[in-house]
C-alpha cells in the first residue's frame, strides 16, 4: 500500500507523524543518490556513508520543503551538495564506477564482460572530466533529469545544463576515441 502512495502525500503523511513511512521514500531514492555520489567520485564505503547522511539530513529538513517543488530534484541537490561538502574535507582518489547502468540485453558473457570493462572505462574516463561535466552527465543519463532539474540542482542556467552537457559529451567522445573505444561509447549515448 506505501508504495503507491502519491509522493506528496507520502510526504505529508510523514510530516503528519507516520514517521516509519520515511522508508517508502528511502527506498525509491537510494540507489539513484548512491549513483550521483559514487559518479562524484565517492568510494564505494564513503558513498554508503554520504547517503546515509543525505537522507538523515532530507529527514530533518523535510518539514521546511518547499511544497510542490520537484521532490526528485530537492533530494538530488542535497545529495550533490553533501558530496561537495564532502570533497572540500578531503580530497578523495577518483575511482571508477559499477552503479547498476547495466544493459541486460546483452546474450553471451563474452558480451557481458565486454560491457562491463567498457562501462568501467567510460566511468575512468569520466572522472578526468570537470565536475560541472561529470555531474550534469550523470544527472541527466543515470538519474533521466530533465535540462530545468539539472539546472535547479547544480545552479546553472538549462542553457548552462545544455552547454555542459554537450562539451562533456564531446570531452568524453575524445577521451574514448584516444582509447581506441568509439564505437561502444555511441552505444552507450544514445
């Protein structure tokens, strides 16, 4: 029954008091909030970490939400925001992410490895972007924003988003062309 409950009135319902129905909203966003900080570059140990922290912090700041405002979008900024935090503290070693991007479509297992190690590139590829490139690259493919969400999130104008997105695009399509991996990222960015 939880889990068909509208997202504001979920919301409402907890501010209301039914505090255990905060897991509903945990569950529907965990994975994405642990992809955008593992594709900020978080360990996998310190991604579980700063999302557990961005939602204690959602818990708490929940009440003060401005309602009707895109719920999605609040809990990313505040997941990206905590990252930053985070990344100001100390410096974290890049690493490459496995966020469940993977396309089940694939038959054999020689192609199931071979998409892996070309997610895994991708990935190493990624993270010698710009953060503003990064980011805005894993919100709109991994979490399907939309230009407006992206930009309320990371400040920027959609014009901005736009921007970013399409030189982190084509960064990104260098990057692979150099590694000899073209052909897969096209697959990968349709």
């Amino acid at each position: 029954m939880a889990e068909q409950l509208q997202e504001e009135e979920l919301i409402e319902r907890i501010i209301g008091g039914e505090k255990q129905l905060f897991a509903v909203l945990v569950d529907r966003y965990k994975n994405k909030v642990f992809g955008i900080i593992r594709g900020m570059g978080a360990s996998h140990q310190d991604a579980q970490d700063l999302a557990q922290d961005t939602f204690i912090r959602i818990y708490r700041y929940l009440p003060t939400r401005r309602a009707g405002s895109s719920f999605s979008s609040w809990v990313y900024t505040i997941a990206v925001n905590r990252m930053r935090d985070f990344l100001r503290q100390k410096k974290p070693v890049m690493t490459a992410v496995d966020n469940g991007l993977e396309r089940s479509h694939d038959n054999t297992p020689e192609q199931q490895v071979l998409h892996k190690e070309m997610q895994r590139e991708i990935y190493r590829q990624m993270d010698e972007l710009p953060e503003a490139y990064r980011l805005v690259l894993l919100l709109k493919y991994t979490n399907e924003l939309s230009y407006e969400e992206i930009a309320e999130i990371t400040g920027m104008s959609p014009g901005q988003v736009r921007n970013a997105l399409h030189r982190g695009k084509k960064s990104l399509k260098k990057k692979l062309e150099r590694r000899g991996g073209l052909a897969t990222y096209e697959a990968y960015s349709k």
